[in-house]
C-alpha cells in the first residue's frame, strides 16, 4: 500500500514464503517444448499412391523423463505412426517431442505423477499436430490422433507394475511409463 506521499509502505509479504524469502512453496511450470528427433519415412512413393486397399495403422505411445537439474525434467513423448498396406509400407512417422519442467518443492509421488501423466498431456496435441502434417505432407490423408487419457493410462501402469510387484498398493514406477 502506499501512503499519502506515494511511499511504498505495505509490502504485503507472503507469510507461507517462509523466512528471510526462501521460496518453499510449491511450484510447476512446463519451462519450453520442442522437437527432439523427427522421422518421415515414404519407402513405397510413387507406387504406394496408386494403392487402393484401406491400409492399417499403428499407433505406438511411449513416455520417459531424465532429471536435468535438481530442479528441471526433460518429458519425452514419443510416437510412432506406421501405416501398412497389403502391397508394402505407406509411410512410417516417428517423433520425440520433448518438454522442460520445472518442479520444486512437490513431494516426489506427486512429481512423478505429473512428468509421466500431466505433462504428456500438455505435449500431446503439438505433438499430434506434427504428426498429422507429416503425414499429409508425405502425400497421403492427415492422421488425426484421438485425444488421449494420459492420467489413465499413468494409473493403469501403476497398477500393472504393482500386479507384477505383488503389491496391494501401486508404487510409483521408476523408469519410463
């Protein structure tokens, strides 16, 4: 607040910051994203053009993340797209795309969580968008990925991992999810 003289008076300290300013609460941000590696690959070009045959399409999901810094993660969405006819491959599109985070002060369940499910979640539609203009730029019809349940699919490993654990209650997994 200030006072008649326009003189800073009332700072307003946040008293949860804790003393002298160390900053203890907690704090997430997705710091920067970008394209790690990118792969388009159209063996089967000009004759798979002429392919009438509805072709079959693998979608491969995989998540991992590296500990940059005490406080940064590097969140790497990979996909893999692969379409096949029964003449050959139409084209194959694989892409990492990465993301920056920054964590501080979460307790380390919680940290987890959010690099293996919410920041995937964040990453997944530029990643999708990518993908989907290889794939029309490889000359055949976009690949439009359904959106997908990360948080879902994060509880669901967790699961398989303590089913294979023998454990009543799931663990947080160590490697990639």
């Amino acid at each position: 607040m200030a006072d008649d003289n326009n003189v800073l008076t009332d700072l307003d300290m946040d008293p949860a910051a804790g003393a002298n300013g160390a900053d203890n609460r907690p704090a997430v941000s997705l710091l920067n994203q970008y394209v790690k590696d990118f792969s388009v690959e159209n063996p089967n070009a000009p004759q798979s053009y002429q392919w009438n045959d509805q072709p079959k399409v693998d979608i491969q999901v995989n998540i991992g993340a590296n500990q940059v810094t005490d406080e940064v993660h590097e969140v790497e969405l990979k996909l893999t797209a692969r379409a096949d006819a029964e003449q050959g491959n139409l084209y194959i599109v694989e892409l990492a795309y990465c993301g920056l985070v920054g964590i501080r002060n979460i307790p380390a369940e919680q940290a987890h969580a959010f690099l293996f499910a919410e920041a995937p979640r964040l990453l997944f539609p530029f990643a999708r968008a990518i993908v989907s203009d290889a794939v029309r730029d490889a000359g055949f019809p976009p690949l439009m990925l359904d959106p997908m349940d990360f948080g879902a699919l994060y509880q669901q490993q967790l699961q398989a991992r303590a089913a294979q654990q023998g454990e009543g209650a799931p663990a947080a997994p160590t490697g990639d999810a």
